[in-house]
C-alpha cells in the first residue's frame, strides 16, 4: 500500500477539497452552537466537535450509499434539523444569556446531531472522490482527508463566531442556512422524492426557502416565549 503514489495523492486532494467545499454549513452550526460559552470554553468546543464531526464523517462515508436509500430517514434528519436550527436561535435570546450558559458537552452534543443529519449528503461526495483510487487505499484516504480538513473547519468556525459577535444578523441567517439545507433533504428522501417531482416539479427550492423562513420564525418565538418565562 503505498501511501506516496499518484492515485493516493491525488484523491487525498480530492478529498480534501470536496470536505471544503461542503463544510460551509458545517462551520455555521459550529459557531451558533459555540457562541454562548465562556471564552475559555469556546475554542475547545470548536476543536472537539470538529473532530468528532470529521471522525463521524469517515464512519458515515463507509456505509453512505447504503444510509441515503433508506426512506423516511432523511425525512427525520430534515425535521431534527429543523428543531436544532430552531433552537439554536432562540438561544440567542439576550435575557435567555444571562441566566443560561449552554455548557460545552452540551455544545459538542449538538454539534455532533446537527453534523449526523447534514452529512448524509456530503459523504457521498466524499465517498465518490475516494473510489477514484485503489480499494486497499480508500480507508486511510478517508481517514488522512477529512482529517486535514479539521483545521480549516476550525479556522471556518472560529472566524464566523466572531463575525457573529460584531454582527448578530449572522446568527439568523446561520439558522436559515439549517433550515434551507433541511428543506433540500426533505424534497430528496427516497420515501417523497417521487410524489414532490409528480405534484411540485421545479419548486424544491420554494421548499427549501420556506423551511428557512420557518426556522427563523420558529426560533424568533421561541425566544420571546423563553424571555417571557424567565425571572
């Protein structure tokens, strides 16, 4: 098994660069989940929630094609993510702050749910790339790949949680990226996909858009409702 070869090197690349490139939502949950903690807290929530989510990844890419066939789980991945995205931004409640500090295996907690539900479709992708070399060399690419990856979701996730602290608008539209991306996953379940593509042909992204719209909406009254609550 040579781990120098052209083939080996080629699709570590590969890798490398799809888990970029699909990561965006990743790093958003990251950060909104990240936020609340204690500064010293935040940076070691990043780091292990992105290394569980990339070591969660390479255990998810071994049985992808055989994840995404089965029906009514995407349908469940899109409603949880849903609620994550939800919730998320009602904890962006200013009174909620004050009173309730998320902690940071609760963070991680989180992190690792919302990454479960949004990688179903990423490691396909992913899976893809590795099968562009020799089967012995498929797992360790996995492995060294999203590995690599770490530090640049890391750098991802540590700038947008800054970004959020200057402009809180940001927090929103991380919340409607969750709810946009269940909205993809709802239309594409294998159990619905038929029956959205017979009675709503071309409007899976009014689909998409409308279960961001909810998400904020969702969140927005579940944070007033948390600050009505509150002593």
């Amino acid at each position: 098994m040579d781990l120098l070869s052209a083939a080996f090197l080629i699709a570590l690349l590969k890798i490398v660069w799809v888990n970029v490139l699909l990561s965006g939502d990743n790093a958003v949950v990251i950060a909104l989940a990240s936020r609340n903690l204690p500064a010293a807290q935040q940076r070691r929530a990043i780091v292990l929630g992105s290394a569980a989510a990339i070591l969660l990844r390479v255990v998810l890419t071994l049985f992808a094609v055989q994840l995404l066939q089965l029906p009514w789980l995407k349908l469940v991945g899109a409603v949880l993510l849903l609620w994550i995205g939800a919730r998320l931004l009602a904890d962006n409640d200013a009174d909620a702050d004050v009173h309730a500090h998320p902690s940071l295996w609760a963070a991680v907690r989180t992190i690792l749910v919302a990454d479960l539900v949004m990688s179903l479709d990423n490691v396909i992708a992913v899976a893809g790339a590795a099968n562009s070399a020799p089967p012995p060399l498929r797992l360790p690419l996995l492995i060294v790949g999203l590995g690599l990856s770490i530090p640049l979701i890391i750098f991802g996730s540590t700038l947008l949680m800054k970004l959020m602290q200057r402009f809180p608008a940001i927090i929103t539209l991380g919340a409607a990226l969750l709810g946009f991306v269940a909205g993809e996953m709802a239309t594409s379940d294998t159990a619905v996909s038929d029956w959205f593509e017979t009675h709503l042909q071309g409007l899976d992204y009014a689909v998409s858009l409308s279960a961001a719209i909810l998400v904020v909406a969702l969140g927005l009254a579940l944070g007033r409702r948390s600050g009505r609550d509150s002593p």
